[in-house]
C-alpha cells in the first residue's frame, strides 16, 4: 500500500461510516487516499471528516476545483494507482454497469484506466434482485473487482447478504488485491479460447458450443494479476478484456499458426479453446444445393495442437482443457500423460452449471503424479483465479 495513490468513492449507504475507517486504514498503511463522495453519501457522513482523515481535499461536486493539480476535473481518474467504492450502492453499481456517467464518482470511474474494486452494501432484497446480480456479472466480465457482501443483521434488520464487510477485512482484500495484480509481473501468458469453425462451403461449418467464456475468464484474470496476454480466441460475441492482446482466428489450422508464433516467447500456456478434432477434407467453393435424402460427407481428423506444443516444451507451463460427458477422470489422465501437460482441467458438460456457455463451471484440476482438486459450482472468474493460483505454484515450484 505504501506510496499507492487510492481513490475512494463513497455512496449514500447506510455504510457510509465505515468507509471513515477504511479510509484511515488505508492512510495509516502508507497510501495516499483521495475521497469521491456522492450528493446522497454527505447526508450520512461530512466531506469535513473524510477530508480531516485522508489529509487531502475532498470532491463532492461536479463543480468543485480540485485544488493540487489545477487541471481538468479528471486528474483523480489520472492519479489513481487503485479505485475502490465503499459503499457501492445498487444505484452507482447500476449506473458504472450501463455506462451513466452523471456526477463526480461516476464520471471519474468512467475516466480512470485503474483497477477498480466495488464493495457491494445493500438491503438483502436488493442485492438478490435479478437486475442488481445482472449488474454484478456484467462488471465482473468487463474486468471490474467485486468483494462480496457479508451475510448478518442489516440495519433495516433483515438477516441475510448485502452487509457491509469491516474497514479490517475491506483493507485486507485490498492488500491481497495488490499482490495479485503483481503475481505474474514479468510473466507472458498464452490463452486459447472459444471454438473453431471448419468451413464445409461458403455458409455452412463444422463447429461446437463452446462460448469460450472460461478462457476469456482465465486471459482476464491473468492480466489483472500483472501478466502480459496474448488470447488467441475463435469466434465468439465476447469482448476482449481489459489489457489483453488478442488475435482472432475461426479454423483450427488458423490457430495452430497464431498459436506456434507466439509460442517459444511465452511462459504459461492454457489451451482452454475447443479446437474441432476433424474437418471436411473437401470444402466447397460453391454453397451445395440441396439435393436426394442423403449427403455424405468425408471428415480428416485436424492437427492436435495440445499434443504438439507437449513436444516442443521448454521452458513452459502447459495446461490443457478436458470436456468430457463421459469417465471424466480417466480420460483427463490419459490426455494429460499423452499430451505431456503440467495441468489439465477437466469438467463434465453434461452438468447443469458446467457445460457451454454457462457462466459458472464445476471442475477437478489434475496433477502429473494422481493430484486432483474438485472444485464446486463457481463462477468462471472464480474457478480462473484457482486455476492461476496452481499455475502460480507451478512456476515457484511450491507443489
């Protein structure tokens, strides 16, 4: 924390008087904090308090001259080494969610290029409503950081989530935040994602259901954790995230090439794309007519890109993907021995909550050796930061 440059944005929660704290906290921990509030949060605590602990002037306006830099309202978006909203309403979450930049905190998130950290508080019925949780996700997979509410007695008394954590466990997630975001400094990361398409004729195409949502999770997560991203993705409606170099390919030949390119310059790779084991050995230049009952069609079997970046392996950390709907962990073995991989993850997609384009994933991560860690129904950033804490070990060596 020490010497970071933090922005704090406080709402009108109830919780506002715990953001006094988080800010102290943080001031004692040797970071420099610059206070947002919002109209509505100075109904519950003063910018006086926040301005007389922070030790720096206090914006609470969309007008207000911010004193130390003299330039354009945006130099906190420029300062921040780390942006972090305590309490985050259903209101500012709803507003950063669809792109509402209407007062001071919220044009500033819109501004700043730094990590931003959301601490949701609210009543238990607003945080479970649908829209709120849509809200969440959404942020989530544009990169945002969300530390999950606490369960207990809120001040409307309702006992359920939507409490508030204590400044101590805010001001703990925080540092953590910070060390991850430096855990692969330095490190160069190659990530396959979603699947390929193996033209048949000008319309049509042999593909699968991957969405390639959990290699877009794990590429993400990966940058935010300090790394350098190539994502080498197929076709997919996802946006690439934050900080990530992506390059886009559609058949498995194409991604083979982009794929031994960057290949010798990379430390870790996870080969999370479904790449389609056969294509048509004919492709038409003409859409085929239709025509009789029947169509033949001849398939040849594509190249195995897992397998052969298993025998150019050097110095990399290779981690392979295992769909499978049926023995689930003798053929995530197999592969992972043929393939000579580091790590295999394996998932059965036969699941509800597990399969395609789901947003969550139940997955075993194996080991060379007979390891194997099940995991339970998690969102897809979630199972991505385990995955990356396992590669983290394996480039240290730690298991």
């Amino acid at each position: 924390m020490k010497g970071k440059h933090i922005v704090v944005g406080v709402t009108g929660g109830i919780a506002a008087y715990k953001a006094v704290e988080v800010v102290s906290r943080l001031k004692k921990a040797g970071a420099s904090v610059h206070v947002i509030m919002t109209e509505a949060a100075s109904r519950f605590v003063t910018p006086l308090t926040f301005q007389e602990i922070s030790g720096n002037p206090v914006v609470d306006s969309m007008w207000s001259e911010v004193k130390q830099w003299q330039i354009e309202h945006i130099a906190l978006a420029n300062l921040a080494d780390l942006f972090v909203i305590v309490p985050a309403t259903a209101n500012i979450i709803g507003k950063i969610a669809n792109g509402i930049a209407d007062d001071m905190l919220s044009t500033t998130v819109m501004a700043t290029r730094a990590p931003i950290v959301l601490t949701p508080a609210m009543n238990s019925a607003m945080y479970l409503n649908p829209v709120v949780q849509k809200n969440l996700e959404k942020l989530r997979g544009l990169g945002y950081c969300i530390m999950d509410p606490d369960s207990g007695v809120l001040a409307c008394g309702v006992d359920g989530p939507g409490r508030l954590p204590e400044p101590a466990a805010i001001l703990q997630f925080l540092q953590t935040f910070f060390q991850q975001n430096t855990l692969f400094s330095g490190k160069r990361f190659l990530v396959t994602a979603a699947g390929t398409r193996e033209p048949i004729d000008p319309v049509r195409y042999i593909g699968n259901r991957s969405s390639g949502k959990m290699g877009y999770a794990i590429a993400s997560v990966a940058a935010e954790q300090g790394a350098e991203v190539i994502l080498i993705s197929g076709p997919t409606g996802l946006s690439c995230p934050p900080g990530v170099t992506r390059h886009m390919v559609e058949t498995a030949a194409e991604m083979r090439e982009a794929v031994l390119a960057e290949y010798p310059n990379v430390d870790v790779v996870v080969k999370a794309a479904a790449v389609a084991d056969y294509r048509p050995r004919i492709v038409h230049s003409q859409k085929i007519k239709k025509s009789g009952e029947n169509m033949e069609l001849v398939l040849e079997k594509t190249p195995d890109i897992l397998w052969e970046l298993g025998q150019l392996k050097k110095q990399q950390i290779l981690v392979g993907f295992a769909a499978e709907t049926q023995e689930l962990l003798s053929n995530a073995n197999e592969k992972m021995v043929r393939k000579n991989l580091d790590m295999i993850v394996a998932n059965d997609v036969t699941l509800p909550g597990a399969g395609f384009n789901a947003d969550t994933n139940i997955v075993k991560i194996l080991l060379p050796g007979g390891s194997c860690e099940e995991l339970p129904q998690l969102p897809k950033n979630k199972v991505a930061e385990i995955i990356l804490n396992k590669i983290h070990a394996l480039l240290t060596k730690s298991i």
